[in-house]
C-alpha cells in the first residue's frame, strides 16, 4: 500500500486501500497501525485535517478493529519518515 507523507508532529504518513477498506496509519514514535472497514469518506476527511494525531484520537481510536503492524520499515515508509523528519527540522529552524 502505498502512503502519503504528511508533516504532522504525530502521524509521518498513512495509505488507504479503498477495496479491503483498510487504513494505516505510521506515527511519528515508530509504531504503525491498520485499522479495519474504515469508509473511504474518513480518510479523505483525515488527510485534509489540520491536525492528524486530534483527528486520529478523535474520530478513528476505538471507532475502529485494528491491529498494530510495526515492523521494519517498507522503503516507501522510511522515505517518508525522513521527510518528514527534515520538514520537522527545517520548520523548527525557521522559529528559532
């Protein structure tokens, strides 16, 4: 499954596989996440909040089956984490 970074201080990037209706989601401490029968509808709303962690404790925690899938990074995965690592980086410099 292909994901989508995001620069969010809690979630580094998330894919969505609309014909198993299945989410994962990868957090900034490490671990990912897949949650199960999420609609198509939730996710788009998630990739356009502000903010990815209010969303997530809000309107996906225990609305959701899921189950933790952490492991060794796909390429895609780690890609995104640097990136969105460096973005982190870079936005702190700017307000220092």
């Amino acid at each position: 499954m292909q994901h989508q970074p995001f620069r969010s201080r809690a979630v580094v990037s998330a894919g969505y596989d609309p014909a198993a209706r299945r989410l994962e989601i990868a957090f900034t401490s490490g671990r990912r996440y897949e949650f199960f029968e999420v609609p198509e509808s939730v996710y788009q709303w998630f990739v356009r909040a502000k903010s990815k962690g209010t969303f997530v404790t809000r309107l996906i925690n225990d609305k959701y089956r899921y189950r933790e899938i952490t492991g060794s990074p796909q390429p895609e995965d780690l890609e995104a984490a640097l990136r969105a690592s460096l973005d982190q980086l870079e936005h702190h410099a700017l307000d220092d």
